[in-house]
C-alpha cells in the first residue's frame, strides 16, 4: 500500500486531493494547523486504518521530523509527498513589512524545504514529490511580490530535487493552479475587478475546481507520469499562455483605471 503525505489537507486543494489519492487505494498522512479541519477529513475520508492526521504548524522547527515520524510508525514507508500548506492576502511590494515576508517564505518555501529534505531519505524508487505552487511563479502580478517569491522559490527546488534525486528513481514536479475556488478565494469574486479580471481573462468557460487541481496530482503519483519528472503542470484553463479577453471584455468599459 503506497503512502502519501500532505500537507494542508484540511480544506481545499488538500482535502480534495487526500480523498482523490486515498480512493485510489493510498493510505494518507494529513497535516493540517486546524484540527475542526482535520477532522472533517477523518469524517470525509472515514477510514482510519488509511489514515492518519497530524495537527501541526509546519513552520515549527520539529514539525519535519514529527509529520516524518507519523507517517513511518503507521505505515512503515513514504512514496509521496505532497507539499500543498500556502498563504495568502499578499499585498503591494511597498506595503510589505518583513513579519508579511517572513510568513510567506516559512510557509511555502522553508517548510517544503524542510519537510523534503526529512522525508526524502526514506523515499525509494518509484516515489515523488508534488509540490503545489501558482501561476504567479510563472508571471507577474499585482500585489502578489512575496508570494511569487515564495512560490517561485518551491518551483526552483523542485527542479533542483528532480535533477538531484532522479537517479535514484525519485520525482519531483510542481502543479501550478490558477485561480481556484476554494475557501480561501472564494470570498474573494465579491470583489468585482477580481472577478472580472480572472473570469474574462480565461479561455476555458469556467475557473478551476478543487477537483482539478487534485486530478493532476494524482496523475503525478500515477505509473502514467513516471516520465515526467522536473516539470511544472499549469492548471489554469488557458489563463497563462494566452491573452484571452471574453466578448464582453472587448466590448465594454469592463475595468475601472485606478
């Protein structure tokens, strides 16, 4: 029975992406900060000889070893780990105050890092890591400075990781959502010019779920992708390699000048 790893399982992209992976027969190690959270997903998931849930801030400095030994003393191995736990609420560069900085690159750079580099040296031959990142480690955006620096920082490592590990057999690839509806960015389409500038800037007649994002993750853990290895899967509808403007986009004052 193959095991995976993941973090912010409790919600979103996590839990949907632990209860993908365990129906496809995975036993799950969820780790989450919020234990309402991860019990919805022992509820969700309802099988406890397949998992195993651990409430922990992942930036904490035992938390590496602690998620690690979890997963070992209850099922004896790790073939994959899915770095998913993010942040969000970025703002402009020069609104930024270190403490802002700080928070993002501990959660979605050095906790990976971390966690990675723990649980790599009990990974075998046929095993990888998935780490989630954005669109925005691929483009620009506004106000999102130090998040794209963390997320483009993963995106860096996960490169480093393939090249370094994949002679042993060990993957390691980045799935880089767009705008997804998940809690997080939900509340967020009550802002009209958010709204618009996703929705009327994307080719596909609809944004993505968490359903898709987890979809591609388990791709990734699948014997399908045992090639794919060092690389970056964009979920996103066509969001970032075109310059789709909708119908009404094109035909309308559609966005206010600052």
């Amino acid at each position: 029975m193959q095991v995976a790893i993941i973090t912010g399982a409790g919600s979103g992209i996590g839990l949907a992406t632990a209860k993908m992976l365990h129906g496809m027969g995975m036993a799950i190690v969820g780790i989450g900060r919020d234990t309402t959270k991860l019990e919805t997903l022992e509820r969700e998931i309802g099988d406890p000889d397949r998992l195993a849930t651990l409430s922990v801030d992942v930036t904490t400095d035992d938390a590496p070893q602690r998620i690690v030994g979890l997963a070992l003393e209850r099922f004896g191995r790790i073939d994959f780990l899915i770095n998913n736990a993010g942040a969000g609420s970025p703002k402009p560069l020069h609104e930024t105050e270190d403490e802002l900085l700080d928070a993002f690159l501990s959660v979605m750079l050095r906790a990976p890092f971390r966690l990675a580099r723990e649980a790599i040296v009990h990974m075998e031959a046929g095993s990888a890591i998935i780490n989630v990142t954005s669109t925005y480690a691929e483009i620009g955006g506004r106000r999102g400075g130090a998040y794209s620096a963390a997320k483009g920082g993963l995106s860096s490592l996960t490169e480093h990781i393939a090249c370094d590990y994949g002679p042993k057999g060990i993957r390691a690839n980045n799935v880089a959502p767009g705008v997804t509806m998940t809690d997080m960015v939900r509340h967020r389409f009550e802002d009209e010019m958010f709204k618009r500038v996703n929705v009327e800037t994307t080719p596909y007649p609809r944004l993505a779920e968490t359903d898709d994002i987890a979809s591609t993750i388990a791709f990734l853990c699948s014997p399908g992708a045992e090639m794919i290895n060092g690389q970056t899967i964009v979920v996103d509808g066509g969001w970032t390699k075109t310059k789709y403007l909708s119908p009404r986009a094109l035909t309308s004052k559609w966005v206010e000048s600052d």
